[in-house]
C-alpha cells in the first residue's frame, strides 16, 4: 500500500566536485550527500499562471534589473509551487515591469507579472495562515468587515462602561485606569497580542520551510548557507526597512495611475510604518514605566510615552490616508481586483486606530474621556484581531522572501545563466 504523498521523501544526492554524485564504478562519492526532496504538488491556475509568464520572462530579460524577483527567476528553468509562491511574495507589485514590457495585454502573451504575482500571494497568506481553518478569514477580510468588527468592539466596551456607570464623568486628569483597570488592559490585550505574534510566527515558519529546502547543494568551494546568514540577514532588513524595491529598480519610484514614475507610494509606506513602529514603541516605553520604573500613567505630554505615540499617530495618518488614495487611483492592472476591499479595510483599521487616539490625547482632560477610550481601544482591539488574517501578512511574507533572496544570491548559481 502506497504511502501519503505528503509522507514520501525522495533523495537525490549532490556532489560538491561533479554534476553527479557518482564515482567511475558507479557508487556514491565520498563528497555525497542526501538532500530531502518534499513531493511536487500541482499548480493551481494561479500558480500556472505565474509559471507560464515566467519562462515568458526568463526568456526575455528585458527587466531584469527591474527588482528582486528577475535576479531570482533567472536562477530557475522551471517554477513549481513552492517557487511561484517564494516568487510572489518577492515582488513588490511596484508595476514597473508591467508598463515596460512589450508583451503586456492586449499582446497574446498578455504578460502581467504584478496581477499575477497579486493573485498567488494571497493564496500564499491562505495557504500558510495558522491555524489552517482561519485562513478563510482572507476571504472576508474587507472594509465592511474591519469596520463592522471595530465598531462592534467599540459598541461592546461602550456598554460595559455605561453599565458600570455614565459615559459622561467629572475630568480625570487622563487617568484611563480609572475607567478601565489596567490589570483588565494588560491581561486582554496582552493575550490578543502574544496570539498574533505565535500565529503570524507559525505561518511564515510554514512559508520558510516551504519555499526553502533543509540544505541545499554546494558548489566547489561555495559558501555554506551557515556562512551567508549574517550578511544575508543584514541586508534583507535593510531592504525592507527602506523599502528598496519600491524605487521601480530605477530609484524613480512606482507606476501607479500610468506610465510616470512616483516615489510617493514608497514614502506613503514609510509614514504607516514607522508611524505604527512609534506607537508600539510608546506602548514598550510605558509597559517599562510601569513595571520595571513603577511609574504609573497618565504621563505628561512631554514625556517619552506620549511623544512617540503622538508622532507615531501622526504617521499613521499620513500613511494610510496617502495609501487610500492612491490605491483608489491606481491601474487596475496592477493587481488583484478582488483584494481591493482587503487592503482598504486595513488601511480603514489604521486611520481610525490614528484618528481615535489623537482625539483621545487631545480630549483626555474632558468629561468625553472615557468615551473616547471605549471607542479608541475597541479598535485597537479589531486591528489586532485581523492582522494575522489581514493585508499586514505581506510584510511579514515579503520580508521572509527578501531574506531567501539575500541567502540565495550569495550561494552558487549552478545554471549560470544570468547575473545576480
């Protein structure tokens, strides 16, 4: 009786000195080794659809110094489901290679790398979402969900604070524990936030060891992977901290509503991210005030907790406001349609996460103060709840393929046939 596929391990061996691993009376080498070969799966259209137009490009290399993922195509003779999925979440969906090619649509070739790149990528999300079964939350990860769910939230604590006692109060100097314990915020929000960290850790594990073999085959006198991981590492954060692959390849910028080139996506990107790095450096900040400095809120507009989540909520609205825009004006071609209401509704969570704190900060002296926070942290909570199962997956996905990228290229290219 057959085994599961998924149980069928295949071995192939590698030599470091030959093609083969074969000596001249036909019995494994001494430099030999066994390598895991996990089964082949079938494509779905999607990812056929990916595969087709890459021999498409591998054949063309007009854009090959476009961005990460023709550096990395070109280290390949065919793409199986593991590559389109590596592949995928390697492209920016910056849409330079899309205005420049010359077997776009209407052509019969009807080469569209970020469309379908867009496609593959959120079944990637999908497929590695943990655990399995809430990874059909994806497909309901729209506007009219992420808003339902804040507002619900927010309705909820609104009522639990009504019932405790009036939502309009004497001034509280900004004492928020006075509205609700701080021993109730830690404990929920610290358990909302532990589950995310766990479950978007365990989808991007299932994503690496998907997309990257146990070990990998060396060439004579190669680095091993164990040399190039540091250096690899280095330069994968860098890539992603600057978002280098949003310059079009060029340092021009992206194509968004046409043919010319703007920088302002990338830096639209940079103002929600670090704007949302702030804020959770605030929240750091204040935790180490109080437990380890013993220093309780509300803390002073001047002080570090509050500074940093003041500019981090300023970025948070550039951002996304910026995001919004040009995700309302940007060719159609450039993506997946059906993913519009994904990326809005986490762009929606975003702004409103923003716009509710700053309100909150500006009016926390009022007799509104505990309504505000009611509201601002029910959709901090609905943020949280859907960023294992959101638009905020690609970060995490990208820049596990960025480090792939950064290891791959410093390993031997057996093909040879294009420069890294």
């Amino acid at each position: 009786m057959s085994q599961p596929l998924t149980d069928l391990i295949a071995t192939v061996r590698a030599e470091s000195d030959a093609p083969d691993a074969v000596g001249i009376e036909g019995r494994p080498t001494a430099n030999a080794r066994t390598i895991p070969i996990r089964p082949v799966l079938p494509l779905s259209a999607d990812e056929n659809e990916v595969a087709r137009i890459l021999q498409i490009c591998n054949a063309c290399r007009y854009c090959e110094g476009f961005c990460a993922v023709f550096p990395a195509m070109t280290r390949r003779l065919e793409f199986g489901r593991a590559d389109t999925h590596y592949l995928a979440n390697l492209c920016h969906n910056c849409g330079a290679c899309l205005h420049a090619c010359q077997y776009a649509p209407p052509h019969e070739f009807a080469v569209n790398v970020p469309q379908a790149m867009a496609r593959v990528r959120v079944k990637t999300y999908h497929d590695y979402a943990w655990p399995a079964p809430l990874g059909k939350l994806y497909e309901r990860a729209g506007l009219t969900v992420a808003v339902a769910l804040a507002v619900g939230l927010a309705l909820f604590l609104v009522l639990a604070m009504a019932m405790a006692g009036p939502l309009l109060h004497a001034p509280l100097a900004g004492n928020f524990y006075a509205i609700f314990p701080h021993n109730f915020l830690a404990g929920v929000f610290g358990a909302v936030f532990l589950f995310v960290v766990f479950a978007l850790g365990m989808g991007v594990r299932r994503f690496w060891r998907e997309v990257t073999p146990a070990s990998e085959p060396q060439a004579p006198r190669g680095p091993t992977i164990a040399e190039v991981r540091a250096p690899a590492a280095a330069e994968a954060a860098h890539a992603a901290l600057r978002l280098k692959y949003l310059g079009g390849g060029h340092g021009e910028g992206c194509n968004e509503a046409d043919d010319a080139f703007t920088l302002w996506r990338r830096r639209f990107h940079h103002f929600t991210f670090y704007g949302f790095m702030l804020c959770f450096a605030a929240t750091s900040v204040a935790t180490l005030y109080h437990y380890l400095l013993g220093w309780h809120a509300p803390y002073p507009l001047t002080s570090t907790p509050v500074v940093l989540g003041t500019l981090g909520g300023i970025g948070l609205l550039i951002g996304p406001t910026g995001l919004l825009w040009l995700n309302l004006r940007r060719d159609p071609q450039h993506g997946d349609a059906k993913q519009r209401p994904m990326d809005r509704g986490f762009i929606a969570l975003l702004l409103l996460t923003s716009a509710t704190g700053l309100a909150l900060l500006a009016w926390r002296d009022t007799a509104a103060m505990g309504l505000l926070l009611a509201v601002h942290l029910g959709v901090v909570m609905a943020l949280f709840l859907t960023l294992p199962y959101g638009k905020f997956a690609h970060g995490i996905f990208r820049s596990a393929a960025l480090l792939k990228f950064a290891i791959e290229k410093r390993l031997p290219n057996r093909l040879q046939l294009g420069s890294d």
